[in-house]
C-alpha cells in the first residue's frame, strides 16, 4: 500500500502514470527562454486511456441520457450519447480529461465515427479505439508564455528576514513562469476543422496547475496577490482584462475558461481584485473600461442569484444573494463523479429522473460555490461518512441556503464601487451614492440574518429550515474580512477573543492550519482539509481588528481543561471528543479532551508558530502563529516530495524521497493542506490533490510580504521515521490521524545551512 505521501505524490503528477498504473506520455512546459528560476519544469499531461475491464467487455448498463443544456450545445462534450458512453467506459480516473481533448476532425465525423458503436452492446474496446482515434492531448490549446518583466528579486523578499524562508519565498517567486499561459492560436479549433471546450482568452494568464490548467475565477484573486507582491502589474492587469472580455462577451465570469463552465461563477471578487491591482499599480487608466463591466456583473447576480428573504429575526426584509445554478444533468468535467452519484447501483434507494434532475442542480451548484463540497450545504451532514460521500452529497441543499462568504463579498463589492467612482477620470457621485446605499442594506441583512451574538459566530442562513444552521465553517470570517465588525466584537475584548478562538484552538491542537469545517465527512471542503484561501481570509479578518480590543494577552484555559474550553458555548456545535483526532507526539501523552490535548502549546507560542515578542497582543500573536503554520505546510509539503535551496536546504536523501516516490521530483506546492500533517497535501473528494498551485503560491508570497519578519524557519518531519512509524501500526490515535513527531528539517543538515547563510 501507497503511504500517504506517495498516493498524494503519484496524485499530484510526481509519477506521470494513468487511472490504473499505465505509463503516460507528456509535453514538457519549461521555463520561458532567458528567465533562469532554478525551479522544477511543470509538464502537461497528456494521458494515455486504460480500461479496468477487458476490451471485449460490454460497457455496464445505462441509465436514460438527460436532457441536452441550452448553455452547453456541443453535441460531443455536453450531455448527449457521447459523453455519457464514454464516461461509462471510466476509461480516465478524472473525467474531465476527455472534456479537455480535441476533436482530431469534424465534429460531424467524430460523431460519425461513434454512430457505430452508439448501442447496448457497446465494448470497452470500441470506446477505446473510437477515443484514441478521434481526439487529441488534453490542455493542448494553450502555450506556455514568456515573462519578459519578470524580477527574480522582488523588493518585498527584503521584507524576510530568515535565510532559508527568504530562499524558499524566491522559489515561489520563480513558479510564474510555469504556470503562465496564453492561447495557442495555431491548435485552436473553429468548430468546423475540430471542435473543444477550450475558451478562448485574448490575454496571458496564470493557471493554478494540475488538472485545473485553465484560468478560474475566483483563483485568480489570490493569484493576482501574489503577482502584486512580485511586481508582475502587466500579468495582473491581463488577467482583469480576460475577466473584462468574458463579463462583455458572455455577460458574467464563468468559473473557468471552458464552455462546460457557463451555466455557472464562482465567487465575485473580480471587483476586489480590480480595487487591489489599482491601488498597488497606481493604474487608474483601466477604470474607464473597468467600472461599467462591474456594473454588468453586480447586474447578472442580482438577477439571476438573488432573492427577498424575510428574517424570522426582526421580520425585515433584505434583498441577498445565493448560489443556483439552472441543470439538470451531470456536470460535464465530472460526469462520471455525478452520475454515479446519482445512479451508484450499490445504493438501495433510487432516484426517479425529476430527483436526479434536481440533484444535478445542486451539484452544479455546490461547484459554484467553490467549496465543492462541504456539508455546510448538506441537509445530513454525517450521511454516509468518511467512506461514502454519495449519500451527504445525495442531501446537497445549496439553492434553499443564503450564504454569508456570498453576501459578505457582494457588500464589499459594492463599498469598493462606491470608492472607485470618486477616482481619477471616474467620478460619479450619484453611482457611488447608490452603492453605499445597496452595501449598508446587505450589510444590515447580514448582520440580522448571519450574526449569532450569543456564539459569537456567522452562520448561513438555512431557507428550508428559516433559521440559521449550527455547522461553523472558515466563512465565519468573511464579514470581518469584507469590513463589516458586529458592535458586540467592537465593544468587548473578550467578545473578540471568543470569535477568533477556534484558531487559537486549531494552532494548540493541530499541527497544520485551520479548517474550513470541524466535520470529518471525506468532502475535500471539510476536515482535515485546510484551504490556502482560508488561511488568508483568516489574516485578513485578524488584521481587521482594532488594537485596543485585542492588546491583551492570549486567555489561558481553565484549570484541568485545553484551549477548548475557551471556544464560546455552542460555538462549534460539537462535543470535544468529537473534533478531528489531532496527531500523536513523541514527547506527551496526547488525549482527546483536557489539557494533554494541546499537543503544540509551547511557552508564549506554539509549534512552528513563530517567535513570541515583549507586548504582543493576542491578535497578533493568533496571526503570526497562523502566518507561520502556513508557510509551514507549504515548505515542509514541498520539502518532503524533493524540495531543496541551494547553499540553504539540502535535498532529502534518496531512502527518504523514495517514502513519497518523489526521487525524480523537485516539490510540490499542493493546492490543500491538512490540519494534521504538515508535510503533505490534502485529501479526499471528487479529485485527487493537486499540484501547481495558483492560490498557495500567492498567499505564500503575500505572507511573506506582509509577516516577514516573523517568519521562523520550520521544523518538518522526517520522512523515513513517520514511515517506520506508520507502518508498526502506533501511529495512530482514536480519531485514526497519522503520526507527527518534531524532527528537524534533517537535523543537523539545517542548522549548518543556517550557519553558512549568516556567514
């Protein structure tokens, strides 16, 4: 059996391998010409399709096709015959990598060609041999671009005042210029020659990396952080310009740039990133083209995702925002994922075609939200468990749900406007009037409907059942990051300790960073996953605070009890011996309640939590503790699957790399982490864990822009011990989590890399 870091490494294209171990052929995407990084190449996969069954097999049976989508026509990559015969083959384990091939013909041909195995006695091989015949490379479409501005020394390293961070920062740095694409005008397909799902961008962009290898949206906000930190304005300002064409040409932002995407957005922060690049760059110039497209988005969710909701609370009425996507059939890059969902013969209850229908929707609007998924939208959170997700996901409720991420974004959007419109050649006092007065009514909504003062918490209001839900979820700090601060957080210091208590909980407890959810469900957005973009938000809601609320010290737990006990009443809705098992220690007797559950609490700090300074206050000691466990994970992850910075980090020894089967590889940055391990990507879901990647790497550079000098270079596990470990079986506790133990980054090897920097 893989361990976890060679399933993750395997997973994450360190072995260029297919769904069943078969070799597979790849194109190599090197760094653009006269721009030495001294980072590992970043290749496309082009994937070679391996059956399970035989190729005489008949394909298993199949349920009756769903109706074809208006918003996707493509009688070949959309619902229709096509897609879901091939799907059935399961002849990839990730369907979207049939849904990114070009067609090698006309589309009229293609379907010509599968006319003649379109029937109930369809073979594994005949799907085979009409794929392999047919279509080309996935991702093909797009090129790699060069970076002529790119600055291997961006000012803000000076900013790191640790050797070894501040290498590892450059390096980061330096993957820019693998992950930048533009169209590749000589591959594209006019619907006539060959057909694909590719959309067609007209500016340069940065892609998050693996299977995600076009631009996304809601990505993009931490990715253009990141390329503000590294001074990349001109690579920012394409990304906006591309957001700007699809908001004139299709009249919104799709979730990503494929045709399979426009039924659907994601998060609206084109309007944040906008605000960010125009107040690093001082480029005031792009607001003329900008501010009426911004407009035109805000229109597009206030008439297709919006609705009055009446609060059960003071019986006033708001007009807010939700996620709700029209389909009715397996979303297509996941076809197989839904329909299985859907049709899994080994579930007892089955689904008439109104029920799948509406499963699809909810589905397709799980997606949408960017939390694909969690069981923050499911109406039986604990439905099926770790094992099976089917079920929970069988009980998506994400249309009757009001979100507070959602909202909270569309009041800021709207505060930003306001701001913009008195800028430069922009100033318009009446527009910018009625998006004050269209932020303050959201900001009342969300403060009526989300605030629980009594939990001190934000929670998504619940249309099914009129109430707010008990699940805590990372949104809870999106108001904060958005500007809006309850008055019982501003009038009480210990108010405020309470809302960010979670996160002093989560550094003393765990060794990574903090969770979107506390619920153990195997969805990729619940635990032990933690997110990059959380990570941030959660800074950012820190930072928010006034210091004169948050200059007291960290509150110590009651006798006899761990930082648990400081979490309000209610707050998490979960017993203490129900949160996710934290890691066992070499050096305590780890529990699941009390004080010997805080394994990482150290003297005025935690465990890679940075340096405590004289007078530092509770706010900021959450932050650089949060801050350092960030860069953390994405160092030690990195480190352990090939990792290594010249005269500062030596690379792993063979034995060691071979643990995650990452000899041949140079690091990974993972697009997940966990609150359990350090040294790995996450895990679970729909897709395996992901390498790149867009959002790590520019909330990575934005930490060290922004935290700098506290940054303490970290202490990652050993490999080969937490292998040896794992495998005599005492690695585990009752929760089932994988050993931790605080080895040096190869001991002794860091410290000398550490004397000779400061030579």
């Amino acid at each position: 059996m893989l361990s976890k870091w060679a399933a993750a490494a395997a997973a994450a294209g360190c072995w260029a391998q297919g769904a069943r171990g078969v070799p597979q052929a790849s194109t190599a995407t090197s760094p653009p010409t006269g721009v030495d990084t001294g980072v590992p190449t970043i290749t496309e996969q082009t994937s070679v399709a391996s059956p399970t069954a035989s190729l005489s097999s008949t394909l298993p049976s199949q349920v009756p096709l769903p109706p074809a989508q208006a918003w996707c026509p493509s009688e070949i990559f959309c619902a229709g015959p096509v897609l879901q015969t091939v799907n059935i083959a399961q002849l990839w384990t990730d369907p979207k990598t049939f849904v990114d091939k070009p067609t090698d013909s006309s589309p009229q041909s293609v379907l010509s060609a599968f006319s003649s195995i379109n029937s109930t006695n369809a073979t594994e091989g005949s799907v085979l041999t009409f794929v392999d015949s047919n279509f080309r490379g996935e991702g093909l479409e797009l090129e790699a671009q060069a970076l002529p501005n790119f600055n291997p020394n961006p000012p803000f390293l000076n900013n790191v005042t640790d050797p070894l961070l501040k290498g590892f920062s450059s390096i980061v740095n330096g993957y820019w210029t693998q992950l930048i694409r533009g169209t590749n005008a000589s591959t594209l397909c006019n619907g006539q020659a060959c057909e694909s799902t590719l959309i067609p961008l007209n500016h340069t962009f940065v892609v998050p990396g693996g299977r995600f290898r076009e631009q996304y949206y809601w990505d993009s906000y931490w990715i253009i952080e990141g390329l503000i930190q590294s001074q990349l304005f001109d690579i920012a300002n394409a990304t906006l310009q591309n957001f700007m064409d699809e908001i004139e040409t299709r009249g919104f932002i799709p979730n990503g740039g494929r045709i399979y995407y426009l039924n659907r957005s994601q998060p609206p922060l084109f309007i944040w990133m906008l605000s960010n690049y125009v107040a690093a760059s001082s480029d005031t110039s792009i607001l003329t083209r900008a501010l009426p497209l911004a407009e035109r988005e805000l229109a597009w969710w206030r008439d297709n995702r919006s609705l009055n909701v009446t609060s059960p609370f003071t019986n006033q009425t708001y007009l807010l925002s939700r996620y709700a996507v029209t389909n009715s059939a397996p979303r297509p890059e996941s076809y197989l994922t839904d329909y299985l969902t859907a049709n899994d013969p080994a579930l007892k209850t089955p689904l008439n075609e109104s029920q799948r229908a509406d499963l699809y929707s909810e589905l397709a609007s799980g997606a949408e939200t960017g939390w694909d998924y969690s069981t923050r939208f499911v109406s039986q959170p604990l439905a099926g468990g770790s094992a099976n997700t089917n079920p929970a996901l069988r009980s998506l409720n994400v249309k009757n749900h009001i979100p507070v991420d959602l909202n909270s974004i569309l009041y800021k959007a709207n505060t930003i406007l306001a701001e913009l419109y008195v800028l430069g050649d922009t100033k318009n006092q009446s527009a910018a009037t009625q998006h004050e007065a269209t932020a303050a009514s959201i900001r009342a909504g969300i403060l009526d409907l989300f605030w629980d003062s009594s939990k001190l918490a934000f929670y998504d209001f619940n249309l099914t059942s009129n109430t707010r839900n008990s699940i805590f979820t990372a949104a809870t700090f999106y108001p904060l990051w958005a500007g809006i601060i309850p008055d019982e957080i501003l009038s009480s210091a210990s108010n405020a300790f309470g809302f960010f208590s979670s996160i002093n909980m989560v550094l003393h407890r765990y060794n990574g960073t903090f969770p979107t959810t506390f619920i153990e469900s195997g969805l990729q957005w619940d635990a032990p996953n933690a997110w990059p973009p959380h990570q941030y938000i959660a800074l950012q809601a820190l930072r928010a605070l006034p210091a004169n609320i948050s200059a007291g010290s960290i509150p110590t737990p009651p006798s006899n009890s761990s930082t648990f006990a400081l979490v309000p009443s209610g707050q998490l809705a979960l017993s203490e011996d129900s949160l996710p098992g934290q890691p066992l220690t070499g050096t305590k007797n780890v529990t699941r309640t009390g004080p010997d559950a805080d394994i990482n609490g150290l003297n005025g700090t935690v465990v890679n939590g940075g340096n405590a300074t004289v007078g530092e206050g509770w706010r900021d000691a959450l932050a650089r503790g949060l801050a350092n466990r960030y860069f953390t994970s994405a160092l030690c992850s990195w480190y352990s699957t090939g990792g290594s910075i010249p005269n500062l980090l030596p690379r792993l020894p063979d034995q060691a790399l071979n643990v995650s089967g990452s000899i041949n590889n140079t690091g990974n940055m993972f697009e997940k982490f966990s609150i359990q391990d350090i040294d790995i990507g996450g895990h679970g879901g729909e897709y395996t864990v992901q390498a790149g990647f867009g959002w790590t790497n520019g909330v990575v550079l934005w930490v060290a822009s922004n935290f700098g000098p506290q940054l303490v270079a970290p202490t990652c596990p050993n490999p080969e011990l937490e292998a040896s470990t794992s495998s005599s079986g005492s690695s585990k506790n009752g929760a089932g989590s994988l050993t931790w133990n605080v080895w040096l980054l190869v001991g002794s090897a860091l410290l000398m890399a550490l004397q000779i920097s400061s030579l």
